[in-house]
C-alpha cells in the first residue's frame, strides 16, 4: 500500500550548501516530497569534510528548516552523499563455483558474489565504499544483465568497484551521528545523481552524467546499460568563484553574484560593450567589470572541467560519438549560461542540463526541480531502491510478512555489515490529500522567507 512505504531522507553534504530532502513513493512509484532543507556549508572543501563541528551545525540547521517545513517528520536515519578527489574505481572479476546446479540461480548467490568482492585488495588507508555489478556470466553465456532464473554450474560478473579514505569516510559518519541521525547508507553522488536525472531510454543509449558541484564535478559514465566508469575530477563553481575574485579584484560574494547573474560559458556570446559596476570597498571608487572578461574567466575553469571529462571518457573508449545519449549537465553549475554549447564544443558530444523532476511526483515545489537537488533526490531513490531489494528478499525467502490492521509500525530487518539495522515505518491514519496539503503551505513559506531574506 502507499501510505505504508518508508518516508526515506536524503542529504547531501555538499561544498557550498547542505540539504535534506524527505520523501516516499506514491501509489504510481512518483516521489512526493513530505520535507525539505537547506543550510549554507562551511566545513567542507573539495566535497570532504574538514571541520566536522561547523559540518555538524549545518547539517542541524538543514534538518531544522526540513522539521520547519513539516512538523510531522520523525528523521532518524538517512542516505547520505560522498565525493571528493580521495574516490577512485577500479574493475573486478569475480566467479562462484554453484554447490546445487539443480536449481535456477537465485539473489542468495548473486550477494555472495557481491559479497566476495569486497575482499578485494586495496591500498591501506583505503576502503571499499560500493561494489556494483556490470554485465554477468552464467558458463559460456556472456553478457547476461541480470542472471536470476537461469541454470548453469558457474556465475561470475565483471564489477566496478569504488573507493575512498578511510578518514574521509570517517568524518563524515562522525558529523551524521553526532549530528543525532545514523547514516543508513552512502553512495556516491554522481550515482545519486544519475538515478535522479537519467530514465531507461538513456540508461541504453549511453550517457556520461556530469555533476558540476561547488567543490568537485563528478562523473558518472553509462553506455549499454552498464555503469562504465566513474570519476571525481577535484574543480567546481568554487573554483571558477576564486578565480572571477582573483582575476578581477572582487570580493568571494561578489565574484559570486556576479557569476549567477551575468556568467556565460562562452566568451563569444558576452556583449563587448556591457559592464558591472561595482560599490567601491571604504569610499573608494566603483569598480566596472567587462561583462566579456567575467565569460573569459569561466570558461577558461569550465573547459578545464569538460577536458577531465573528455580525457575520462577516452580512458574507457567511449569518447568517438558511441554515447547516443550524450552528456547531461547536472548540479549547481549546470546552470550557467551557454555551458551546453561550450561541453558540445569540447567534449564533440550533444549535451543537455538534467532536471530531477524525472521522478518526482506532480505539483511538487518548483525550487526542487533545479539541478542542484539532483543528488539529494537520486539519494531517496537508491534509499528506495535499497528497501524494495530487501522486500524481494524477505518474500523470495518465503518469509512474508503479514502487518496486522492494527500494527502500528512495519519492521523490515536489513543486514549490513555494521550489524543489524530496522527501518521503523509508521503508518499514517491522516488523509493523506491534506496531509500533502498542508506540507506543501509549510514549503512555499518556508522559500517565501528565504526570497524575502536574499532580496
């Protein structure tokens, strides 16, 4: 039933913002966002957590503003994003040897070949964060995408595997828990963001999705249906800020300012004639800024982000026209002005910006559409994804569960390799319209306020 799936929260840690998102799935699998907020970031650089007390206090500040925009949220757990240039990948085989050929393959074997995987070596200091499957091997039968009901003596899969710093991933456990949540789960943010913004007609086409951050720009790269590759490359609008500060003599906030509203990507398409002018620091003179060497500036850092790009997509041979799908901008800095003509131009691939309404439910607030909430909403999505696996199992185990009518809280037991974790779902007596109704008021409010407050 609808109101009895999970109210899942994503947050993201992110360089320049913080945000929380709540949401559950409606009765045509569509997210209906139930809580949502946001806090400015300031202990974390390049996506990695620096300061943990100042990450602590925004991540407070971010479930504060979510609790304010619906009251009846109970957040306890939550799917949480990592990046940073500390993430590498690498590519595995792994192949298991079936001890009861008799039956058809089932999820118990496919986990224990996922499981192996994490025996993997890797350099000390290091450690395994995801291991996803790309294509599998069931004998000689080759290129199998999912190898459940099939017969055969031996099942392998060739998988990608990524990694991070023991301390970085550290540190970002320490400020959830101490920030009085538990993380349920991290995923990497282009994966996240991936599952946020790309539908099944991409997924098959081949698509590179690329995450422009305020610290990092991440990349994840899908061709036939498999994740390919993924990569963190460490440059994102932090960094084409210090630059407009550098270059043309501004404070940080201006340089800001003025790459939302007047940046373009493209040099060629700035007007020579147009000019900002900028207040003058203690009584000195206004500044004017060429509107031309604002875009000279930007895109000289965005063409150095899409070379990662390119140089990434030629690693794993994917850069000759092979992704149909092209290349979809997502993240805060996919909202600069021309930046699809200048990746086109660079990468020799079609590009767009991808939006998160994908699977969103309607009448949702606009703000949340924007591509900077990609990663927060691809979060609940792979929260999703994660407790609807775990229901598969329970009921391929034969272990329906029964939830009596006056059952008050459904319990679904996952094993991790922490221990033993409990999802508590509570079942909502409300209707649920006014419900929905009645968040969406605290939302509109809540953005009412912060226009107010930035105007």
């Amino acid at each position: 039933m609808y109101n009895e799936q999970p109210i899942i929260v994503g947050l993201d840690i992110g360089t320049t913002k913080i945000a929380a998102i709540a949401g559950r799935k409606n009765e045509y699998g569509k997210l209906e966002i139930l809580g949502f907020g946001r806090a400015n970031s300031n202990g974390v650089q390049h996506g990695m957590v620096l300061n943990i007390d100042q990450t602590i206090k925004a991540i407070q500040t971010a479930l504060e503003n979510c609790y304010a925009s619906n009251p009846n949220l109970e957040i306890n757990e939550v799917y949480v994003g990592i990046a940073g240039h500390h993430i590498k990948s690498l590519q595995t085989r792994g192949d298991i040897v079936r001890q009861n050929t008799d039956e058809e393959i089932c999820q118990r074997e496919i986990d224990q070949l996922i499981n192996d995987q994490y025996k993997t070596y890797i350099p000390a200091g290091d450690q395994i964060i995801d291991v996803i499957p790309q294509e599998f091997t069931v004998d000689n039968f080759q290129n199998i995408p999912n190898p459940i009901g099939y017969s055969g003596v031996k099942v392998g899969a060739n998988f990608h595997i990524i990694t991070g710093d023991k301390n970085a991933i550290r540190n970002i456990h320490r400020s959830v828990d101490k920030a009085g949540l538990r993380t349920r789960d991290l995923v990497l943010q282009p994966l996240a963001s991936a599952a946020a913004v790309m539908c099944e007609h991409d997924l098959e086409a081949g698509v590179a999705i690329v995450d422009i951050g305020g610290g990092t720009t991440d990349l994840a790269v899908f061709y036939e249906g498999i994740l390919k590759h993924t990569a963190v490359i460490p440059f994102g609008g932090e960094n084409i800020t210090n630059d407009i500060k550098t270059g043309l003599g501004v404070l940080k906030t201006q340089a800001e300012q003025m790459k939302v509203q007047f940046g373009s990507a493209l040099s060629d398409e700035a007007k020579g004639n147009a000019f900002i002018t900028i207040p003058g620091l203690r009584g000195m003179a206004p500044k004017e800024i060429s509107v031309k060497n604002l875009a000279h500036i930007i895109q000289a850092r965005m063409s150095e982000i899409l070379d990662f790009v390119t140089y990434h997509l030629k690693q794993v041979g994917l850069d000759n026209r092979l992704l149909n799908g092209g290349v979809i901008l997502t993240g805060g800095g996919a909202q600069l002005k021309h930046l699809i003509q200048l990746t086109e131009y660079v990468t020799g691939l079609n590009a767009r910006t991808g939006f998160p309404n994908e699977h969103l439910a309607a009448g949702h607030i606009e703000e949340l559409a924007k591509p900077m909430y990609a990663t927060c909403i691809g979060l609940i999505l792979k929260g999703y994804n994660v407790y609807e696996n775990n229901e598969n199992l329970l009921h391929e185990g034969g272990k329906k569960k029964t939830v009596k009518e006056e059952q008050d809280v459904t319990e679904v037991a996952l094993d991790r390799e922490e221990g033993i974790g409990t999802i508590k779902v509570k079942k909502r007596k409300k209707n649920i319209k006014n419900f929905m109704d009645s968040i969406k008021d605290g939302l509109i409010d809540l953005f009412k306020e912060e226009e107010d407050s930035q105007l």
